[in-house]
C-alpha cells in the first residue's frame, strides 16, 4: 500500500460522506476507472463513483458541489497519489487493503478490491478488451473470480497468508500490465507467470 495513502483517513471520509464503500473498494474503482479513462479529473471521478446512484441532473450538481466542499482536499490527494503510483517507472504500486486484522478481513478487502476495480473499468466505458493482448482478458476474467475471494474456505494455517499475498502481488502487477496497454506510458510490465498459473488453474483457497 502506498505510503501516501492513509486508508484510515479515507474512511473516515467516506464515512462522513454517508458512503457504504470501503476504502479498498474506492480505490480499486479508481484505479479501474484511471485505467480506462487516464484523462478523467477528480471531479468527473467522485462523480462517477461516489453520486452514481442519482438519476436526477440538478441532484448531481448540487450533491457534487457538497461533496468537493466536504472532502475539501483529502480525496483530491488520494487521487492524485493513486494516478502518481499507477503512472511511475518504480512500480510501487500497491492495492489499497488494510495491514491488521484477521485473514478473512484481508481476503474480503481484496475482494472488494477487485469488484471496485471491474467497476472502475466499467464506468469507463470499456466493455470489450478485444483489441487488446490476451493476457488482458485473462486478467479481467481473474479478477472476476479474486472478486469472489470472501467466499472461499480458509485453510486455518499459513498457507491463507501465503495465498493473500499471492493475490496482492498478482493484483499489484496485473493493474501495472493492464495499465500500461491500455495507457502506454510506462515500461511495459509482466504478470508473473507463476501468479497468473495459479489462478488459472484455480489454485486458490477452495
């Protein structure tokens, strides 16, 4: 997790906003929707993400004003060190999940992780990765499956941490890579290929 993220202040924002999103969930539709949509502005994000729901215009303004007003800069700064850390050559990016707490803690957040990143992608606009490698699609479709991560059984040993961390690792590089087609800004990155086998061959927590 970037150290310019402080996912406490995050929920405590959205908490204040009167949101039932987590923190991994916010930033995992950030980051799908920086993905799809590299020039989208904070403004159009919260929007996006936070007001969705309104189907009524002059609602949106006005909400979307409140909003800026009482998030003043503390999501202006989440957003700009998650675009920071997806567009640099260090690769230090990291999902935003929570350090403590049990494993199925964990494994839930990263579960949400990744139904707000497949979000992400969808309130982009992307609906067909067609165009793209292979590998693309097969990313997508795995994080479908991690978006499922808080059904599955815990083993009860540390091969649930080793698992986690296999997640987060896969996650990690596999944003990078699905970035960097969709946005070539970067040097290209590869999904492990160990990663990207064990999910294949479902070797997970079931």
């Amino acid at each position: 997790m970037s150290s310019e993220i402080n996912i406490e202040q995050v929920k405590a924002d959205l908490i204040k906003l009167g949101s039932e999103l987590s923190p991994s969930e916010v930033h995992g539709t950030l980051c799908g929707v920086l993905c799809g949509k590299s020039d989208i502005n904070v403004h159009e994000w919260l929007s996006l993400t936070l007001l969705r729901e309104s189907e009524d215009a002059s609602q949106v303004i006005m909400a979307r004003d409140l909003l800026l007003e009482a998030v003043t800069e503390s999501f202006k700064s989440f957003f700009a060190a998650t675009l920071r850390a997806l567009s640099a050559n260090d690769l230090n990016f990291y999902p935003l999940l929570p350090e403590d707490g049990s494993e199925s803690i964990r494994l839930e957040a990263i579960a949400e992780w990744a139904q707000g990143f497949l979000m992400g992608l969808s309130l982009a606009g992307i609906k067909s990765f067609s165009e793209y490698p292979e590998e693309v699609t097969e990313f997508v479709e795995a994080m479908a499956s991690i978006s499922t991560a808080g059904d599955y059984d815990l083993a009860g040993d540390d091969s649930d941490e080793e698992a986690i961390i296999e997640f987060i690792e896969f996650i990690r590089m596999g944003v990078l890579f699905i970035n960097e087609e969709l946005n070539p800004i970067r040097v290209p990155v590869d999904i492990p290929d160990a990663i990207a086998d064990s999910l294949k061959s479902n070797k997970s927590m079931h």
